[in-house]
C-alpha cells in the first residue's frame, strides 16, 4: 500500500482544491503498486470531487535503466566467454614466441616434462597474479561492490585461470613434441 496522498486532505477530512501536484516515489520497483492507487484515487475523486482527474507517470528514466541493466544480464555471459577466450590466447602466444628458449632448455639437457612445467607453472603464475591484482585494485575501489559480486567474480576468475591452464598444457605439448633443430629454426 502506498501512503502519502491522505496529507492532501484536511483535518476534518474535507479535500483541499489542487491543480497540479508531483510526487517522487522512493522505491522504484513499487511503481506498478502506486499506479493501480493513482487509478483508485482518480475512480474515487470522479464519484466525489472532479469529473476530470488525471494523473501522468513520467518513468522514462526508469525505463531507461531497465534496458540497459536488461543489456548487461544479457551481454554478461559473452564477457565471459571473451575473457575466457583471451585466457585462452594470450598464454598460448607467450609460449609459442618462448620457442627458442624451450629449444636452449632442452638442448642443456631438461627433459621434455620439466619444460612443459615450466612453461605451464610460469603462465599459471602470470595468470593467478593477475587475478589477484585485478581483485585488489576492485577491492580498494568499491570494496561494497566487491563484497556484493565475489562469488560472481571467483566463478569468473576461475574460468579464466581454468582456460589459461588448459592453453598452457596444450601449446607446451606441442612446442616441446617438435625437434630441438625444429624449435631453435622458428622464427619469431
């Protein structure tokens, strides 16, 4: 129920006469409530008072906010997939340009296992310190927003450190599988 228009009559419950009045609602989401009492109030003054009471809800602004938070739960889940993605790409780059340096591994003599640690443990470590100074600097701007969406963004950073494991193991199999000749003749 929304209150607030009994203020308009007076104590002895005679109406004053008004022309124009505005009112701000404070919750946002009880428009719809308040609509269907603004209709109650008009059907009851056209009996009782004014054959021509109308009212008017301006909500553009509100409907403005609704379709891009609509936008947002509906872009969301491709963000995350991009990100994803670019979990994906950018550990895989970083290993196929360290080629070279793979091929000096081996030729010292590290067996191909250790090399693919190396290069897996070096880009799960790029990633799980990126993560963790991206959640910071979130934390130290907004640390209520934070606080609001952790779950969200562990889910997130998850997945991104799940697609950077995953790009990893994938391209130090391949690179260390080539010839030690192979690696140190690529080009960069």
């Amino acid at each position: 129920m929304v209150y607030g228009l009994e203020i308009v009559y007076g104590a002895d419950g005679t109406p004053f006469a008004l022309d124009y009045s505005e009112f701000i609602l404070k919750d946002n989401e009880r428009i719809i409530e308040f609509s269907e009492y603004l209709d109650e109030m008009v059907i009851k003054s056209g009996r009782e008072l004014a054959w021509s009471a109308e009212y008017f809800i301006d909500s553009a602004e509100l409907d403005n906010i609704r379709r891009v938070r609509d936008l947002l739960v509906l872009l969301f889940p491709i963000a995350v997939t991009a990100a994803v993605f670019i979990g994906l790409i950018a550990p895989s780059l970083i290993i196929i340009q360290s080629t070279k340096e793979t091929a000096i591994l081996r030729i010292l003599g590290v067996t191909k296992k250790r090399v693919r640690c190396i290069l897996i443990f070096e880009q799960v470590g790029l990633c799980v310190m990126s993560i963790a100074l991206a959640a910071g600097g979130l934390a130290l701007y907004n640390s209520g927003l934070f606080a609001k969406s952790a779950q969200t963004l562990a889910i997130c950073g998850l997945l991104y450190l799940l697609g950077c494991l995953c790009a990893a193991f994938g391209v130090s199999v391949s690179v260390t599988r080539r010839r030690i000749l192979e690696l140190l003749q690529v080009k960069e």
